[in-house]
C-alpha cells in the first residue's frame, strides 16, 4: 500500500501531466506572465462553469473577501456577523479593516451557520453576513437571503471550500455556492478541492457595477491607467496559475464525484459505530467533502489521534479553537460558553484524508485504525 496522504497531489498531477505541462509551457513560451490570455480564458470557463456573471481571478482567497469587503464600502465602526466554526481567514480579514466581527452560532450537525441564531447578532451597526461553506457544503443560503434582505444587509460567501457544490432550492432550482449573495469568494490554495500550484483565488458577483470596483480594487484602485480613484491592492492570479487552473476545471466535477464516493464508503464503515457521527448531508445542498469530518462520542481524541500517528495516518483537527476564543480576537470580548455548539465540536471534531487518489485499500486501513483507535475494533 502506498503511503497515505491527507491530500495526494502528486497522484493527482501524473494523471494530468501532460495537459498541465503543455498548458504551463505556453505561458512560459508567451511570456505574459501576469493577465493576458490565459487569465482571461480561465475565467471566462469559471464563469460558465459557476453560471454566474463575473469571476475576478485575485491572488488567493483571503485577499478575495478582503477586497470584496472593501467594495463593499465597508468601514471601521461596521459590523460583520460570520461563523466562529471557520478558518480565521475569513474574520481576520473585517478585523484587519477595523470593522466590528460579531459571531453566530452554527449547527451542530452540519458545522455550519445557524439560521435560528443569525437575527440575534444583527445590530443597527450590522452591514454584512458572511456564511461559510464549510467543509463543502452549503449554508442555508435561502434563509440567509430572506433575512439579509429584511435587515438590508449585504452578504458575502465564503466558498473557499465548497466550490462545485449546489444550493438546492426548495423548488428544485440549484445554484452554486458563490453565486447566491451579492459577492462569493473561493480559493485556489493547492489543497483545495480545485487547487493551484501556488496561491490563488478569485470572487463571483452578478452585478456589473460591483465587479468593476472589485476588478479596480484589485488593481491598486486603477479605474483609468494611473488614475487612482480610492486606495486598492495588489491582488492577482498569475498566468501559470491560471494555466493549471484551466485544465484542472475539466475534471472539477469528477473530482468531487470521486470525494463523495470516498465520503460514501468512509459512511459505511462508521455508520453503526456508537462513538463515531458521519459527516451529515443537509437537504438543500449537496456535498463537495473538501474535508472528511467525524465527530467522536465519548471518546478520547488524543489518544485516537496518538494511535492513528503510530499507524502513519495523517489526521488533522479542523478547528480546534473557535475564532471567537482565539487569542488574536481578544480584543472582541467573547468568553468560552458564548457560542456552546462551536465549542463542544471543536473538541470532539477529526478529519480523515480525503482526496481524489484514495484507494479503497487506504481507506480501510485507515477505518481499523481509527476504530482500533477508539478501542472497540
Ligand atoms: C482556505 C480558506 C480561506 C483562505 O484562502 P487562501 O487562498 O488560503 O487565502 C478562507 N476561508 C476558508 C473557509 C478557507 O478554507
């Protein structure tokens, strides 16, 4: 068997190998190295891919929903309501605009944002929602909707783990996730579900004027050359990125089709178990698994992580501190039991590899482990 991986890349490329090299070649031989041709192509495929009317390819998914916050307008003394369940990319980036980060709950068995919860954190000062996908997996992006509408506020997806995967309607209407709020951000991060070699990322909207200022922020906030309407950043995705992002696009649905039959037979082995709950799959979305999460029942994580270790398994914890208690939002003034089910999942919580070479193979020997690991095997 070979070594296991939490994400196999190497496999991934041998298999594109040719395509990806010629397709890098041509940016080399072109020498334009920064937008031009294959920029614009790979963005014109997302935008078709997503169904949505402007991708602006940006350098990597932090700046992405950094500079949507600021096309927003959005100012220090405003506040931004997300999930403390999330990579601290997404809070980090409205605390580092001076802008006021307000928590919500999420659910417990989805991880994601809870709908119930969401009213509760809107203020007058409130300007935004922005619900993360996690794990990939849509928020309940119709209520989301409803309620952003009522408070007029904006709302920016966070999709940095989710892209591919559909909100379903309850009439039956699918979208993808990013193509639902006024702004959808995503990640090209080389482990992502559609990855770079490199760093990546780029933002979605429907809206003509939004995507001009995004585009312009984006460049140093040039509408006109070496005009400098407001102040801007330096954020773009290279062209060899964009190369390798082209012709991985191709296979991005069958790569999440190979996810999800790894997730289905992770499911099998754990479903019975009574100290491991299977990742669970809401009714109006469908799942991209970007991670494997479980949640362990009275059982020892540490020790589990321990023997899966010795067993050279990789396992990581996807997160094992809320944002809310981090050390770098102090400043905010939460307290541990403010939000009791981001806490309690942060400590029960473990992700399993998941990529698109697991072998069936792996995988089992990956589920003896993790059982034998909570001394029932
Ligand atoms: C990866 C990720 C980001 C940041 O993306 P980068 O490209 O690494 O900057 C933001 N939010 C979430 C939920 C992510 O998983």
């Amino acid at each position: 068997m070979t070594p296991i991986k939490m994400v196999d890349l190497k496999g991934q490329y041998e298999k594109i190998k040719k395509e990806i090299d010629e397709n890098i070649l041509q940016v080399i031989e072109s020498t334009i190295f920064i937008n031009g041709p294959k920029v614009k192509e790979f963005q014109t495929h997302l935008e078709n891919y997503l169904g949505v009317k402007h991708v602006i390819p940006c350098a990597n998914g932090t700046d992405a929903l950094q500079v949507s916050l600021m096309a927003l307008g959005l100012k220090a003394g405003d506040e931004v309501i997300t999930s403390p369940f999330t990579f601290i990319a997404t809070a980090e980036v409205v605390g580092l605009l001076g802008i006021t980060c307000k928590f919500a709950d999420v659910e417990r068995d989805t991880f994601n944002l809870d709908v119930t919860q969401l009213e509760k954190a809107i203020t007058p000062k409130t300007k935004a929602i922005i619900p993360v996908h996690l794990f990939g997996q849509s928020c309940n992006m119709e209520i989301i909707m409803q309620i952003a509408k009522k408070y007029g506020l904006f709302v920016i997806e966070d999709a940095c783990q989710s892209i591919g995967a559909d909100f379903i309607y309850k009439n039956g209407e699918k979208k993808k996730t990013g193509t639902i709020g006024d702004i959808g951000c995503t990640s090209f991060f080389p482990s992502k579900n559609l990855g770079c070699y490199g760093d990546g990322g780029a933002i979605f909207t429907n809206d003509d004027e939004l995507a001009r200022k995004l585009r312009g922020i984006c460049n140093h906030g040039m509408f006109e050359q070496y005009h400098h309407k407001l102040l801007g950043v330096n954020s773009r995705l290279d062209a060899i990125q964009a190369a390798v992002l082209d012709v991985k696009l191709k296979y991005l649905d069958e790569y999440n089709a190979t996810r999800r039959k790894a997730a289905d037979f992770y499911n099998k082995m754990f479903e019975n178990n009574p100290n491991i709950e299977i990742p669970a799959i809401s009714s109006f979305s469908t799942h991209v698994f970007h991670q494997y999460t479980l949640k362990l029942k009275n059982a020892n994580r540490e020790k589990v992580i321990e023997k899966m270790k010795e067993a050279e398994i990789p396992v990581m914890v996807y997160y094992p501190v809320p944002l809310h208690l981090q050390e770098a939002f102090g400043y905010l003034g939460y307290n541990t039991g403010d939000f009791p089910i981001t806490e309690k999942l942060s400590e029960c919580v473990i992700s399993l590899p998941m990529h698109t070479e697991l072998t069936e193979e792996q995988q089992m020997f990956i589920g003896r482990n993790l059982i034998g690991g909570l001394g029932l095997s």
